[in-house]
C-alpha cells in the first residue's frame, strides 16, 4: 500500500474555535488490546481553512496510518508515521500530538477524553512494543530492522512462513524414510525367516545373497532417516532461540495488557464519577474550541488536505444536523424538577414525562412476559437446492411465444408470495405493543418510527424474487393466541399489481395499508418503488398515524453478486396532534465517512419544537436520543445553511435485530417468522398462499415441476380475466338496435390486449383513480376489502371489509374462487 507523506503547515491561530461536535450514531471504539490492529475516527488539523477534519486512522504493527474514509484503505493511505522512534505529547483532554522529531507532526482531537486515553494507551503500547520488536530483532542477528514503509509485518511473516514451509517438507522426508524403513525392515524379516528354514547347501548362497541385499537396503533408507533428523533438528535449533523470545515476549505482553485493562477500569470509574459531579461551562462556551497555543507551532501534516482534489466529497450523504452531550445539569435532574423540564418540553400537563428508562426498558412490554406457545412452529425448511442457471434451457421455452407469454424461472423466487413478504412487516409487532400503552404522543411516535424501520431488517440478505400472487390470492397470519394479533392479505388488482394488509391486535392497534409497486430498470440496477400509505390507528388514544415506504434498490442485475440497499426519506405524522418523525434511509455510497445502511430521524411537535433524535441502522438497531436543547450554529450543510445542533441525554436502544436462525443462508436467508409463514395449516382460505402448488413444489425442491406448474397458474389466469372482459364488454357497452356484437368483434378485443409488460409497468394515478368509480377495468372486486377514500390521505385505498375471520370459523369458503 502506497502511503503519501505531506509537509509541515503553519498552526492555528489561538481564537480558531475547534468543532467538537460529534455525528450521532458513532460506533463506540473498543478497548485497545496491545499488538492488536486498533482503528477509530480521529480529527485531524490541516489548514487555516478547513481547520480540524475527520479521518480514518489505523494502528497496525507499529504504524499509525490514517485515510479520508475507511473505504480508502484498500488503495488510499494518506500518511503514516512509525512509532518506534515518535513522541507522543498530551496537550489537553481531548488533544494530543504525535511527532516523529523531523517533518511528520499529527496534532489530533479525539471526541472525548475517554476515546483520547483509549487512542493514548493503544499508542503506547504499540511504541513499546515496535520499539522492543526492533531491539530483539538486532540481538537475534537479523539483517535489518522493520521498514518504515509498512512491510515490516509482511516481511516477518513470510519469514515465518518459509521456516514452516521449511520444516514441513522436513516432517514430510522423515515420514517417506520412515514408510521405507517399515517396509525393508519387513522384507528382511522375511529373509531372514526363510534363511533359518533352509537345509539344503545349494540354497544357502541365494538366500544369503538376498538377505545381504536387504540389510544394505535398510542400512540406507536408516541413514537418509537419520541425515533427516538431524538437518530437522539442526533447523529447530536454529530457531529456538528467537521463538523462546517471542514467547517471553509474548508473555510479558499480556501481563502489561491486564495492567492496562485494570487501569482503563480504574481511569473510567475515576471519569464517570468526575462527570457526574463536575460542573461545566453552558452549552454556547463547553463546544470544543480550538485552544490557544503558546506559541504559533507547526500544526501537522497536511499532505492531503490543500493538494487533492475532494471530487468525491460531492457524492457524501452529508449529516443534517448535529447531536453533542447535553448539560450534566440535566442528568442530574431530581423527582422535585421533572414537571419543569415536561414544561420545557412544551409537554402537555397532566401527560408523563418519558424519561431516560421508559424507551429502553418498559417491565410491561411484551419481552419481558413468558408467552407458552400455543402450537409448535416450524424451525427449519429443506434447504435451497444449488441449481446452476441454464439461460438457454429458458429461452428454448420462449421461442415462438408472446412476450407477456414467457414465464419466469423460479430459480429467481424464493418459495414464498409478496403477501407472505408484507405479512412480515409484523416481525417486531411488540414494538407497536409497546407504543400501544404510552400516554405521551411524542413517545409513542419513537416506537412506531422504530416500527417502520425494522420492516427492512429483514430484506438485507433477501435477494431472492417473492411470487407475485394471483388476483385474489390470500394469506392469513393468525397469531392471535400467540401474539395477540392477526393479519390478513389480499391481491386485489393485478394491473397494476397491488396488495391490500390488515392487521388488529387485541392489544390496541390496526395496522392496515394498499401497496402496489413501480419498478426502473437501469442497466446495472433495479429501483422498487412501494405505492401507496401505512396506516397505525391506536385505539386508547386514538392516534392515526401515517407513513409510505422507501425505495428499494437491487444492485449487480447483470453482473455481479447481487445486493440490497434501502434509500430515501419518510415522513411518519399523527394526523390528531400534529407530531411528526422525518426519517432519512442513507444510499450506500463508497465514498461515505458514515456507517453502511444508516437510518437518522428527528421527532418533532405540530409547532417543530425537536424532542427525540432516532439513530442507527435499518438491518441492525435503533436508538433514541431525548433533546435537552436545540440550537442553530453548527457546521454549514450541503445547502450552506447552519446545521442544528442538538444537545441530548445518553442514547438508548427502541429495537434491535434478532439474529438470523441456524443455517438461514442455506435457507434463503430467512428470519425465524418466515420460516413458519409458508407452513401447511388446517382451516385457512382455499385461496390461501400455503395452497399454491408452484410455490410448494419450489420449496419442496422440485423446481422443474414448480416452473411447469407456475406456468399453467399464470395461463389458467390469463383465460379467467379475458372472461371477465368478455362479460364487462357486454354489460357496459351496448350494440346498435339492441343486437349482439359479431363474433369478430370479441376477438379484436382479446387480440388488442395489453401485454403483462405493459401492465405491470402502469402505475398512473388515473388509472388508479378510474377504478374507484367503475371497479377494475374487467369488473373485478375484492374479496375481503373495499375500496374507500381515506379520509385522512385523501388517498384511494382498499380498507377490510370484513367477514373473513367469521367464515373461518364456520369453515364456510363457497364463496372464493378456484384460483389454484
């Protein structure tokens, strides 16, 4: 790796204000153990201009390396200093300088004084270390000490590989001689056996001579065995004297690294206590400011910081705003003032203030209660067959046929339907559980934001196609003694595809939406964009709260392995108080300083007044951030504008991802709840997903049969809606003098129809709307769901109707169709 060192550049003056300020959702760096590679976000100083700026620095045999971004370290390395022969000096709590005494000097800030010990420890450490590696390399006769550049590490090792190379092929001749001993030891066993049977004096000779041949053999395949051994034992004696060292060495190291450890222990109670009871300066003079320096000394390496071109910076999901600890005044807060700071809040009287525990632990919560399962779910499904995808075995089947006419592989799918794939939005029900019995609205909308973001948790791995359902397929989740809910799902257009969700919990909440989905192919690229509102009605109190969905994005389509990413922002509201959650899903970017898959968001009130700071992931966790004070006078924003800076208590866990089951990449990736949802169950809807045979066989393993399967569904389709449109024809549009139209007339109709492609791309608004008057071009009507104006979007929707649950019961299906 090619390191570029830079030059020495004037210092800051002593009223620059240093920027302190910390992006929200840092990952917390981890207790640097000695000799380990040790890596963290450090700032930097590089100019009068741009001031301190954050950089990506590596500790790593010794040297400290540092990049723009941690994507660059797999081409980039901006500089590196060895720490055998640098100086490492403490300026301040969070400010230190590492000097190697000629033209390298880093003046670096840490963002609190507990990460500048951890990176001051981790430092030292790896000085002494480099430094004793150095010394006992001269004491063991080695030809030159570590170089500089970075390779002294790759150097030792392909020693160590080539003495283990060496002494291998060692092991390896001991081994043949040792199978030849065996076996001419054997022969002349024999000869020897046969020359005491022997009488008679013409034999005598011949057996002698044999048994002369096979002593001679042994004799040399004994000598080769000892030459081995000794050249075996030469070489590790050669070597003992260095290993012994590096295991003294080694030795030492970890009893230095338990003295640390207890110091860190030590260092951080000491710290704790000293924050709890210290008293700082207010918020407008405790941000961290570049502190004034005696005197007007060089301020580091600027190797990269005037010279090179940031083309890539344009590409950056820059921060909207910032979060810095808030005042110890407010931690420190007593029963005696908590209806104070409610009141500052703007919280309404009579409400409860939330504090620091009720988000991250709630001794209600569904969590914390023994649930005994009613029945048995399944755990695992056969695994995912390795079928290798033969194009031309596809395309021999299309030949001949209409576009609209070619079916789908199922080597594409994964064995469950896009309803099965909504249904799974409930994997973290218990979140809505929980916000079911908040008082506070601004509470509440914590749990449903963190709500809509783990709907995606479970797409990261999921590159897998889901089914698309037929119209007027069905899927229930009944989890009502289990969960206490129940969810039910419709196909209820098929051009444009869309699908109507309702979930109630006996717990207090419905969740229902209508999602139909527009897609863009862009060559290397597809873009999933989800039509349509989610809606979350609490029933205690009455809270309507509102959402739409991201847009997915499935990279590699052509080449490449193929990729998730979740981008894009959404606006959760209360529609009865006015609260509001803006929610930004970062794209992956490879030039981003930030996490991968990055989800921020700011609660807010009608008047937008912020309350909580929301951080994480969308495939991990997310956590919640109270608000103490709000301010403008952060670093300028993409825009130019300031950004706000929020001071906020210590960040607590909403929602955590459980870990994928045992074997779920053999399994396509599914989570615990998909496991369960495409298992066989009594009772259900004959137009239940479970019952569709493609799927079944896909899952089962049998694709071949799936595809012929699949195939003959999509025409059995096809032919029931040229029925309907044959009958919507002649109900809506009536001939001349009361005859019936020519026989030619039908098959202009049927021959003018749109193809699939067409239609699946259709996703105007008009078309959408028309079907709210007239039904669906070809007359076709849900099952179970209605289609109304929401009164609160405005929107068209499809809202349950009901009677499902009823016919169930009463195991009375007559009315559904034969879609299977």
């Amino acid at each position: 790796m090619m390191c570029r060192r830079g030059t020495k550049q004037i210092g800051p003056p002593s009223d620059t204000v240093k920027p302190r300020a910390v992006v929200m959702s840092e990952p917390k760096a981890p207790i640097p153990a000695p000799g380990d590679t040790y890596k963290g976000w450090l700032f930097k100083w590089t100019n009068y201009i741009k001031g301190y700026q954050r950089r990506w620095f590596v500790l790593s045999n010794g040297l400290l390396s540092y990049y723009r971004t941690q994507a660059e370290m797999g081409h980039t390395c901006r500089g590196t200093i060895n720490l055998a022969t640098a100086n490492i000096a403490v300026e301040d709590s969070c400010n230190f300088v590492i000097s190697n005494g000629g033209t390298q000097t880093y003046h670096l800030k840490a963002s609190s004084e507990v990460e500048r010990q951890r990176w001051i420890t981790a430092l030292e450490l790896a000085k002494a270390k480099a430094f004793r590696m150095q010394a006992e390399s001269d004491d063991s006769g080695d030809e030159s000490s570590p170089p500089a550049s970075g390779q002294g590490g790759g150097s030792r090792n392909s020693e160590v590989q080539s003495t283990l190379r060496t002494l291998g092929s060692k092991v390896e001749d001991l081994s043949t001689c040792n199978d030849l001993i065996a076996k001419h030891g054997s022969a002349l066993q024999r000869s020897l056996s046969e020359l005491e049977g022997v009488r008679l004096e013409g034999q005598t000779s011949e057996k002698i001579r044999q048994v002369t041949e096979r002593a001679t053999l042994f004799r040399i395949t004994s000598n080769a065995m000892i030459n081995a051994c000794r050249d075996f034992l030469a070489l590790a004696q050669a070597h003992s004297k260095r290993w012994q060292k590096a295991l003294q060495a080694e030795r030492e190291q970890r009893v230095r690294l338990e003295e640390t450890l207890e110091q860190l222990a030590k260092q951080h109670n000491h710290l704790e206590r000293a924050f709890r009871g210290a008293t700082v300066l207010p918020p407008s003079q405790s941000n961290p400011a570049i502190d004034s320096k005696g005197s007007a000394a060089s301020k580091g390496d600027a190797s990269d910081e005037d010279e090179e071109n940031e083309f890539f910076d344009a590409c950056e999901d820059v921060q909207e705003f910032i979060t810095v600890p808030a005042d110890p005044k407010y931690h420190r807060r007593s029963g005696s003032n908590v209806s104070g700071i409610s009141s500052e809040l703007g919280m309404d009287d009579g409400t409860t203030s939330l504090d620091e525990q009720s988000l991250a632990s709630n001794p209600e919560s569904p969590q914390s209660q023994e649930v005994v399962p009613v029945r048995k779910r399944r755990t695992r499904i056969p695994d995912k067959p390795n079928y290798s995808l033969n194009l031309w075995s596809i395309m021999k089947n299309c030949i001949g046929k209409e576009l609209s006419k070619i079916p789908m592989p199922v080597n594409f799918n994964e064995p469950l339907s896009m309803l099965q794939r909504l249904s799974e939005d409930l994997e973290y029900y218990e979140l809505l559980d929980r916000a079911a019995k908040c008082q506070n609205s601004l509470e509440q909308m914590c749990y449903v934001a963190a709500f809509t973001v783990s709907s995606y948790s479970t797409t990261v791995h999921r590159t897998g196609k889901p089914f698309n359902p037929l119209l007027g397929e069905t899927f229930e989740l009944d989890r009502l003694q289990e969960s206490g809910y129940r969810s039910l799902c419709e196909q209820v257009s098929h051009h444009p595809p869309a699908a109507a969700h309702h979930a109630i919990s006996e717990r207090g909440w419905t969740l229902r939406q209508e999602i139909a989905l527009a897609s863009k192919f862009r060559g290397k690229y597809l873009s999933i964009m989800p039509l349509g509102s989610i809606h979350c009605i609490f029933e205690k109190s009455n809270n309507h709260y509102t959402w739409k969905k991201v847009t997915t994005t499935v990279h590699n389509i052509i080449v490449g392995k193929l990729w998730i990413d979740q981008s894009g922002e959404i606006d959760v509201v209360n529609h009865r108080t006015g609260d509001r959650c803006h929610l930004k899903f970062a794209p992956y970017s490879y030039f981003s300083r930030d996490v991968a898959r990055k989800v921020t968001g700011v609660v807010t009130d009608k008047d937008g007044k912020a309350h909580y700071v929301l951080s994480g992931t969308w495939d991990e966790k997310m956590e919640y951030s109270r608000v103490m004070q709000s301010s403008r006078g952060g670093e300028n924003g993409a825009d130019g504008r300031q950004k706000t800076v929020y001071q906020t208590l210590k960040a607590k866990e909403l929602w955590r991802k459980t870990p994928l089951p045992d074997g779920a990449e053999n399994m396509y990736y599914f989570s615990t709840l998909a496991l369960t949802l495409n298992e066989p169950e009594e009772g259900i809807a004959p137009t239940d997903s479970r019952r569709r045979p493609d799927q079944r066989l896909m899952e089962q393993g049998r694709w071949e049969e799936a595809n012929a399967e699949k195939q003959r569904l999509e025409e059995k389709q096809r032919t029931a809606r040229r029925e309907r449109e044959r009958e919507a024809n002649r109900t809506s549009s009536p001939t001349e003098e009361g005859k019936e139209p020519a026989d030619g007339a039908e098959e202009v109709e049927i021959a003018s129809e749109p193809s699939e492609t067409t239609y699946k791309t259709d996703t105007d608004e008009t078309s959408s709307d028309l079907s709210l008057s007239s039904g669906h071009p070809d007359n076709y009507r849900a099952m179970w769901f209605e289609r109304h104006v929401d009164p609160a979007t405005g929107e068209p929707t499809h809202i349950y109707r009901g009677g499902y649950w009823e016919a169930k019961e009463q195991g009375n299906w007559d009315s559904c169709p034969d879609i299977f």
